[in-house]
C-alpha cells in the first residue's frame, strides 16, 4: 500500500529525471502536496501518483508541468501570489537556495516572523550559479550568491545582471567571509596566492560547475592566464567546502579552494587568506513578493539575528541587511 509510503525531495527528482529545485517549484505552486519532518520536505506516494495521473490526462497533454518561466513574466508574478491547495489557506512556500549554514539561520526567522507574510520556507542546497538561473527561471524565492568577476574584481552584480535581465530585483548583503585556500599541514608546499598555482603537478580537490568557490578559482586562474585543466583532479567534483577540505587534510589532493569556517571545522589542515568574499542575497520585486521581503530585511537587521550569526565564527556582519543594488 502507498498510503504509508513517503518521498523526499531528492527521491522525487530521480524518479521524475528532474531536478530537485524543479520539485521544490511543484511544492510552492501547490501541484505537490508535502509536509515537513525535521529538516526534510516529504511527499506521500499517493500524491506524488495523482501528480502523475494528472499529468497524464488529455487535459495536460501538449504542456510541460514544469517548464521553465523567464523572471519577471506574468507567469511567475502569478507563482507569487497565494498558491493553490493545499497552501492557499495559511502559509505559501518560500525556497531558499545556498548551501551556508546562515541561511538556515535565516529561514528559521521568516517561519517565525509574523511580519513576513505568512511564509512557510524550503531550503534547496544548490551553488550559486544554479541558483540565479533558476531564479530566472521561477522556481527560487530567494537566492545567495557569492560569485567573482576576474575582470572586474566585483562580486555577484555582474553575473546577476547578466542572468536576470529586465527583472526587478533587490541584491542584500548577507554577510563578508574570508575565501582562499586550503593546503595540507604546514603548507610544504609553500602556496602563498593564486599565481603559485601554476606550478606543474599539483593536485586539486575542486568543487561542482556554478559552485562559487569554483568560479572564484577558475576567474582567478584565468585572468592569470593559468590552464585550469593543466590541474589534477580538476574534473572530479565535490559538493561542500567541507568535502573539498576533507580531501585536502587526507593527502588526496595539495589544494582546494573555499572558506576559513570549513578549514577550522575539519583541522588537520592549514588556510591561506586570499580574499574577502560578499556573501549576497538576491530577491525579485514582484507585487506579490512585496511583504515577506519586509519581513527579510527586518529579520536581517534584527538584533536576535545578528547575535546568532556572531556566534558562528568567520563572518563580517557589518554590512548585514543592507541594500546592496535594486533594479
């Protein structure tokens, strides 16, 4: 029987060959019923089969259920409004993508923040050049971002022009963190920039395509005229900082690139300070997200939130919930 069997968010996306911020768009347009258990979004398998039954109807022939929507159409002013059963009666899903634990921190707040408009957010663990395109293409709310433009030595406002043309959006900062790099114990090799990284032999751990440590590398590499693929392991991906920094402090690679909190937790291995990162979040202005952006800024400049991010060590709140840009 079904009636007892239940799906996460990744298991859906492997069964229907889409991807996990894809389903988290299904949840937020009500099309996917889901309830939380701890940390994790659940669909039930009965749910899930009428979502295929439907779909499957003369009535749904000839439409993509999912198909992407450019940001700021009306399609996706209209994902903004009071979604459909079985949200429309109290709260309207909220995806927040980023992998850093601040923004945890944060959708806890929007739950409880009563001047957020009712929102219930979904936490979706994507980079940061994944997340802006599927803001573009509808399903993300709120987006971070931490991306560098080797030719401008700029942050995030390159690329988010680029990607959400025409749209109105707001880029607020988050939070500064401190990126470089991670080196085995002692640093024997004695990598002191990017430049070093042009010696032949050494060995990458890297993190996965859009990642902003990886655009960080690949932007510093380039302008520096340095063959990304000339690396080992340049092509073998990994998900986290803490991943990468795992493998650089088991001897599997030389070098890796992300940010000091990960150095710290993991040990074992040395961190190189190379450059502060800005660590943005990016909304879109629609009517519709109007009020629970109220509630982000307020939440964001909130004295309780600011204490609980102090707590967690490598983060510059001094620029917290200021308004970076607006378009």
């Amino acid at each position: 029987m079904t009636a007892s069997i239940s799906y996460t968010t990744e298991e859906i996306a492997q069964m229907l060959k889409i991807s996990k911020l894809t389903v988290y768009d299904l949840i937020k347009k009500g099309e996917l019923p889901s309830y939380r258990v701890g940390k994790q979004m659940r669909v039930d398998a009965s749910d899930l089969e009428a979502y295929k039954q439907r779909m499957r109807s003369p009535a749904s022939q000839g439409q993509y259920p999912h198909r992407p929507t450019a940001a700021g159409s009306a399609e996706a002013e209209t994902r903004g409004a009071t979604p459909t059963q079985p949200f429309a009666s109290a709260t309207r899903p909220l995806v927040i993508t980023g992998q850093d634990m601040s923004l945890d921190l944060l959708a806890k707040h929007l739950e409880r923040n009563p001047n957020a408009g009712g929102v219930r957010p979904l936490r979706a663990y994507a980079g940061s050049l994944d997340s802006l395109i599927a803001m573009y293409r509808g399903e993300a709310d709120i987006v971070s971002t931490h991306l560098y433009d080797g030719d401008t030595g700029e942050y995030n406002l390159p690329y988010i022009r680029r990607i959400l043309i025409g749209a109105p959006y707001m880029v607020v900062r988050l939070l500064s963190r401190t990126a470089g790099l991670y080196v085995q114990q002692g640093n024997p090799l004695g990598l002191a920039g990017w430049a070093d990284l042009a010696r032949p032999g050494l060995r990458l751990a890297n993190r996965e395509r859009g990642a902003g440590a990886r655009v960080l590398l690949e932007e510093q590499l380039r302008v520096r005229g340095i063959r990304a693929s000339a690396l080992a392991g340049y092509t073998d991906e990994l998900t986290s900082h803490m991943a990468v920094a795992a493998k650089v402090a088991s001897g599997e690679a030389d070098f890796g690139v992300g940010i000091e909190k990960a150095a710290a937790i993991v040990g074992r291995i040395d961190f190189v300070p190379l450059i502060q990162e800005s660590y943005d979040l990016v909304a879109l202005k629609t009517p519709a997200n109007l009020p629970w952006i109220e509630g982000l800024l307020a939440g964001l400049r909130s004295d309780l939130f600011k204490r609980e991010l102090a707590a967690i060590p490598g983060y510059d709140l001094s620029r917290t919930g200021e308004i970076i840009h607006e378009e």
